[in-house]
C-alpha cells in the first residue's frame, strides 16, 4: 500500500477526523508551543531541561532503592520518637537551638586545642550529651539490624 493509500484510509477514520477538528479548532494554542519549543531549542533550553530530566531520572534511580527507602524511615521513626521527647521537655531543644544560634565561627584547633578544650565543664558537659545520645542511638540500631 503507498503512503497516498495509507492516509487516505487513515482520514477515513471518524476517528482520525475528529482528531483532526480538535487540532484545528486549538491551531492558536498549538502555534503557541511549537513557538516556545522551538525558542527553547534555539536557546539551548530544551537541551538543558532534557539534561536535567535524565539526571534527575538516574539520581532518583539510584536513591529510590527499597534499602535507601527502609532508612529513611527508620530516621524518620527516630525523629518522630525524638520529636516527641522534645515536646515533654523543650529545654533540650532549646539548649540546642541557643548553641546553634551563639556558636561562633572558630578557627581549627588541633589535638592540643581539644586536650585543652575538654577541661572547660562547659565543653565536658557536651560531650557528656553527645556520648550518651550516641549511645542511645547504637541501643537502637542494633535493636533493628
């Protein structure tokens, strides 16, 4: 069958022919995107967003793995738990949002600076914190590993 053949058959179609009123009944909107396609292309910003497509398409190939799934939420199942434990009692969060705050930036100290940063209360009294919270979070972990 010639092509002549094959759309002559294919405008038979009632379907075919409703879809071509629809076409043309949107000729102005339609117009309108070959325009901006065309303008993206011309630009370089089709390209760009194809790119963009194909990168966002392998990261969330790679990341949305059933293993990086089960982690997320279990983090957030601990958030919720620490959450809720914040909302009885603030004045951790609050201790931690005013360190946040008030921490300035300083320079890099090195293992003498630690040595004799771990004599202030203050900084003992941290760390004390940090190991214990550690320590929870290790309890829970192996709990589910």
């Amino acid at each position: 069958m010639s092509t002549e053949e094959r759309l002559l058959k294919a405008l038979e179609s009632p379907k075919t022919q409703e879809a071509l009123a629809e076409i043309v009944e949107r000729i102005d909107v339609l117009r309108d995107l070959v325009r901006t396609l065309w303008e993206f292309k011309r630009s370089g910003v089709l390209d760009d967003l194809l790119q963009l497509a194909t990168t966002l398409r392998f990261i969330t190939e790679g990341l949305l793995t059933p293993g990086f799934i089960e982690k997320v939420a279990k983090l957030q199942e601990v958030a919720l738990t620490a959450a809720v434990n914040m909302s009885q009692d603030t004045s951790k969060l609050d201790c931690l949002t005013t360190a946040v705050a008030v921490a300035e930036v300083e320079k890099p100290i090195g293992l003498m600076g630690l040595l004799a940063a771990l004599r202030d209360p203050d900084v003992q009294r941290g760390l004390g914190y940090l190991v214990s919270l550690l320590k929870q979070l290790g309890k829970c972990m192996e709990k589910r590993y």
